[in-house]
C-alpha cells in the first residue's frame, strides 16, 4: 500500500485519480478548497487552498500529484498582468509550494514519485491558450529540472492532457456541436475521458515507470502528433 498525496482530488483529473488509488487500496490524502463526493476509510481530507493556506504535517508519503489548472481563453490583448499572475500561481507556485514543504517526507518514501499536469497547448500553437500555455510551460521546465535534481531518490513526471471531460472543459464541451468540432480536430476522433489520464498516473507511479522520469507524456489524441 502507498501514501499518495494528491492536490486537487475532489473534482475532474484529480478526482478520477482518488477514485482509482482508493480503488487499489492505497492511503490518499487529499487536499482541496472542497470535499471530494466519496467516502473511503482510506481517504484523508484536508479543506484548504494551497496558495492561501498552511499546508497540514503529513508524515509518510510515496507519491505527490499537483492536479490543480486553469482554462483561462482569451485574446492577448484581453489578457491583463493579473490574468497572467492568477494562472502562474495556480499551476507552478502552488506545485513548487507544495513540493517543497513535502520534499523530505518524500525523500524517505517507498520508491517515491511526483507527478504534475501540463497541456496540449504548451507544445501546440493555439489561439487565446497564451496565459495557461505560458503557466504550463512553467510545469515542462519544472519537471525536467526536477527530475534532474532529485534522481536517483525522485522520480518526477508529467502529463499533458487534450481536452478532457471534466467541469473544467465544460465550456469547450456545453453542446452537441462544440463536442462533434472538438471530437474532429483530434485525429483518433475523440476527446479524453478522466479515467483514461487516471490510469497513465498510476502507471507512472508504479514500479513499472521506475525508469521513467524528466518525462512529459502528452496524452493529445493524435493532435500534437499528427497531422492527418
């Protein structure tokens, strides 16, 4: 059994994750602004927001996953400092800032590993993607750095998901139309369901990816890839 702990678990991505750990037995500790919709008695809850909050003393830990983002569309020039700012400090300082306070519990963990969330869109060229691109950005450098810094001990990862069916995307996906354009721009004619990035973070977690780290894995549908 692992100690997982994992930031952002109570809804999409992340909670997909929660879902699936608990699922296989291990500890999971969660923190996020809200209660995560399971109760499990492996399953620790701790009500808060990273950048705002004291982050709670946890003692042993094997895996930490920052799952935390933002999908903030819009033109440069409606795009204000404080955009840019409240994007950074969602996906790269929070991450940094719990990294931090967890390094050394993860130092003397069971085969430890991080793993963090990029996107499509810092490798692709997209319209109005410019502040969440330039955060996730940010989280490429941060994993690769990482990875560097911490290897042997710490295994560090990341995924970059495509559009994915969570509250967060729901915008991109509010009507039958928005998902048959999104469904066909991707050359496998689909979009990712949670479940699908669920089972990548386990894997990359398992002893199977023990030679895996500095990576980031770009689960795109073909869209990055591809050009058919």
């Amino acid at each position: 059994m692992k100690n997982i702990l994992i930031v952002g678990g109570s809804k999409g991505i992340g909670n997909a994750i929660l879902t699936e750990q608990l699922e296989a037995n291990n500890k999971v500790i969660n923190i996020s602004r809200t209660v995560p919709d399971i109760s499990h008695p492996n399953l620790e809850h701790h009500n808060l927001d990273v950048m705002e909050n004291e982050l709670p003393e946890i003692s042993d830990l094997d895996a930490l996953i920052y799952c935390p983002g933002s999908i903030n569309l819009k033109p440069i020039s409606r795009l204000s400092i404080d955009d840019f700012k409240n994007d950074f400090n969602i996906n790269v300082l929070g991450a940094v800032k719990t990294i931090q306070k967890y390094l050394p519990n993860l130092k003397n963990g069971n085969t430890p590993s991080i793993l963090l969330f990029s996107t499509v869109a810092a490798k692709l060229g997209m319209p109005f993607h410019a502040s969440i691109a330039t955060a996730k950005a940010g989280i490429e450098g941060l994993t690769k750095s990482l990875g560097a810094e911490l290897a042997p001990t710490i295994r560090v990862n990341a995924i970059a998901p495509t559009v994915t069916d969570t509250s967060l995307a729901e915008k991109l996906l509010r009507n039958d139309k928005m998902k048959e354009n999104i469904t066909e721009r991707h050359p496998l004619k689909k979009y990712l369901n949670p479940k699908e990035v669920a089972s990548m973070a386990d894997f990359l977690m398992s002893d199977k990816a023990a030679s895996i780290s500095g990576q980031v894995f770009e689960m795109d549908c073909g869209i990055v890839s591809f050009k058919i």
